[in-house]
C-alpha cells in the first residue's frame, strides 16, 4: 500500500511538472508578436549581423594569433619556469609558459622546431633522399665552380703550407721552382676538386642529416615557417576569415529566435561560447576535411586546401628549395654542422692520394730530401686547407640559388604525388595540439560579443 502511494505522488509531482511546463510554454511568444516597435525588431534582427561581424573577428584576430608575434612578446617571471612544469599540460603549450614568460608568441612561430621535424616526417623525408637531393644540385657543376673560385688562391695556400711546414726549405728554393711547384698543384686542382665532391656524394647520407638541418634552420628562422604557411595557405586563410562572417551569421539566427523566447540575461554570452567555438572548429574542418572527397546530404566537401595539392605544392617546392634545403645550407651543414669534424676528416683522408698524385715523378726524391715526417706534414697541410677552401664555395649565396632550380622541380613534383594525408598533416600536425587555443579564442570573443550586444539592446529586447 505504502509503494502505491509513492507512486501516485510520483505520478502526481510530474504531472505538476508537466503542467508549469505547459503553462511555461504557452506563454513563450513562437509567432514573435510581441516585437511590435521598430527597436524590438532592430535589436532582435542585429543578433545575428552581430554574431557574424564577431565571427568575422574572431577568425581574424585567430589568425593574426596563429603567426603573430614571430618573436616572444612579454616578461619573464622568476620561478615561473619551475611551476609551470606542475601545471596542466594543455596550460604548458600556451607560448612562453614553459620558458617562464608571460605574454605571447605566434602558435606557428613559437612550434618552428616542430613544424621542422613535421616537415621532415611527414613529406621531405618522402620528396628524396639527401643522395637524390645532392645529385639535383649537379656536383659536375659544383666542382668547376669551386675550381673557378679556388684556383687564383692556389699560390696563396702552397705558400702558407710551405712556410708552415718547411720554412727554410721554401725560403732557399728558387723562383723558378715555387712556380713550377704551384702550376704542378693549380694542373691538378680539378682532379683534387673532383675527389672531394665525389666523397661527398658517396658518403653524404651519413655525412648530411636533412632532419637536424631542417629543424636548426625553422628554429633560428621562425619567420620562415610563417611564410610557408602563409603562402601556400593564403587563399584558405582568407577564406576562413569570410567564412568567420558566414557561420556566426548563420548561428545567430537561431540564437536570436531563443534569446527573444526566453528572455534570460545569460544566454547570449552562454549561446555566444558555442557560436565562437563552433565557428572556428567548422572553419578549420573545411580548410583539412575531408580529405577524401565526401558527399553529406547530397553536398560533396573536400578540404578546401587539398583541392589546390598541385598549386600548393609549387609554392611549398620554391620556399623549401630557395631557403631550405639549399647547396648554401648543405655546405654550412658539412662544415659547421653535428657532424663537421667527421666531414673534414673524411676529405682529409680521400686526398691524401690526390696529393701523392699531383707530387707525380718527383714524390720519392721528394720524400728522400724532405724527409717522411716532413713530406707527412706537408700532405697533411696541403689535405687540410684544400678542404676548409673547397668548401667554402658551397656557401655562395648566388651559386646556391642557381643550382636551386632543380632541387624546386624535384620538391613540386614529389609533393604532387603525395597521399592526401599526408599533404595535409605537412601543415597541420605543427598546430593540431594547439587548436584548442583558437577555440577557446573563439568562445572568449563570442561570449564577450554576448555582453556587448545585451549591454547596447538589452534594455530594448526585454
């Protein structure tokens, strides 16, 4: 008897429930008749052109977040570095945190080490190998370059050796002899030359790391990785600022149909979260998704940036080609690079037997007058300086971008033939884990547009 009545009351608490709702629902105003003067429609219809003119704002000043500053603004906390280790991981990816900043750095600018890493993972490592890389650069043409800026230093370098080396000797040898002496080395200059590029391209897979160079080259040039999103993705990035004005517009109209139902004071900030986050979250799935072309509801969607695959690739090809992956930072790579000593040693080591050549006839008389220590010395001499010397044409700037064009036609090409995704994880996996601060950008703007709009027509509305 005791569960009956439980029951009954049950019953009749929701009745009452049902009821206040009921009574709550008839009189919401559906057919909005109570916007009877032009300041009630004005405020009512604004809602929506106010959510698209914050929508618009949010996806520009989002961008202007994602690249902006290049360089980290702000101060730096004492201790700060030690606590925000402690803190949440998702804090810790806010630029500067970790350093012990407060203020702000560009998400791209501020993951240029990563972006170079991505880069390398994701599509250099797959666009060729540093062998393919090299041969593009045409080591026939590197070396007569070299031999063309190396040979009017020759009388230079024998001098320096020889005075370093056997002074005295030098000093009493006659004229004529330190000439034929320096024309037997100019004579076998471009067989020494040869042999050095040669080494290069049989050893450069262990001699150049393109991940290590990638990485240190984004890192010390965080502008360079904001111009390679930038160009290639301009036309998606204007396209996402527009779309901005599309979605917030379109979200507004439900928002102010519900806001003119129920008349609460927080709803346009709360509704104006949703619209913020859902506008950025919608205008990033449009640039990247699908990546296959999909039909919803009978509308075929693919990502807006994978449609121009053979025009971005051009535009990523020329960057990578022209301030990447060039003969220039090869050659700043080889010699000052992780792996620099191991280079030089090498070359060192693969000339000895050019020189031994070069010495001709006269090497064993040579060896007899001068003695082994100082023949060893001189080779050594000759072995070393040849090498920082060669090397250095590999840094002309000039030389460098002439022999880029074939490295670019190598890059566009293979970048053409890349799968989809991982076209599209070239460019997005760099800030994937920090969408989430674009979108919390998004409800902070759209729940201030809210406040805004309540504090100019919210007297009006209600």
């Amino acid at each position: 008897m005791g569960t009956g009545r439980r029951a009954s009351s049950a019953d009749e608490a929701v009745r009452a429930m049902l009821d206040q709702l009921e009574h709550y629902l008839s009189h919401v105003d559906w057919t909005l008749s109570d916007l009877d003067t032009t300041a009630a429609w004005i405020a009512f219809l604004s809602i929506p052109i106010f959510t698209g003119i914050i929508g618009w704002l949010i996806n520009w000043t989002g961008l202007i977040m994602l690249f902006y500053p290049i360089d980290f603004h702000g101060v730096r906390v004492r201790g700060m570095a030690e606590l925000a280790r402690l803190a949440p991981r998702k804090l810790q990816e806010v630029p500067g945190i970790l350093q012990g900043g407060l203020g702000w750095q560009g998400i791209v600018p501020a993951r240029a080490a990563k972006m170079g890493s991505i880069a390398v993972d994701k599509a250099i490592a797959k666009l060729g190998t540093p062998a393919e890389f090299y041969q593009q650069l045409d080591p026939d043409r590197i070396a007569e370059h070299i031999v063309t800026m190396f040979a009017p230093e020759i009388p230079e370098l024998v001098e320096e050796v020889m005075l370093r080396s056997n002074p005295s000797l030098w000093r009493d040898l006659p004229v004529p002899a330190k000439r034929a002496v320096v024309a037997r080395v100019q004579a076998q200059l471009p067989e020494v030359v040869h042999t050095i590029t040669t080494e290069i391209g049989t050893h450069i897979d262990q001699l150049l790391d393109p991940k290590i160079m990638v990485i240190e080259h984004f890192r010390r040039n965080p502008g360079l990785v904001v111009r390679v999103f930038k160009d290639i993705g301009q036309k998606e990035l204007n396209l996402m600022v527009n779309i901005g004005f599309v979605f917030g517009f379109l979200f507004g109209i439900p928002v102010a149909f519900v806001d003119h139902w129920f008349h609460y004071w927080w709803l346009l900030p709360v509704l104006g979260i949703g619209v913020g986050w859902v506008t950025n979250l919608l205008g990033m799935w449009l640039i990247f998704e699908p990546i296959v072309p999909t039909r919803y509801f009978g509308i075929r969607f693919h990502g807006l940036f994978l449609r121009r695959q053979a025009e971005a690739a051009e535009i990523y090809a020329k960057i990578i080609a022209d301030d990447v992956i060039t003969l220039e930072r090869i050659g700043d790579f080889l010699v000052d690079g992780p792996r620099g000593d191991r280079t030089r040693q090498m070359l060192a080591t693969a000339l000895r037997p050019a020189i031994d050549r070069a010495a001709g006839p006269a090497r064993g008389a040579a060896k007899v007058v001068l003695g082994a220590r100082t023949y060893e010395a001189i080779r050594t001499g000759f072995a070393n300086e040849a090498v920082g010397r060669t090397l250095i044409p590999f840094r002309d700037e000039e030389f460098s971008r002439q022999q880029s064009a074939k490295i670019r036609v190598l890059i566009a090409e293979r970048t053409k033939e890349l799968p989809p995704r991982d076209f599209v994880e070239m460019m997005r996996s760099a800030i994937r884990e920090d969408e989430w601060m674009l979108y919390a950008h998004g409800a902070i703007m759209g729940a201030l547009g809210g406040f805004i709009h309540l504090s100019i027509f919210g007297a009006i509305a209600r």
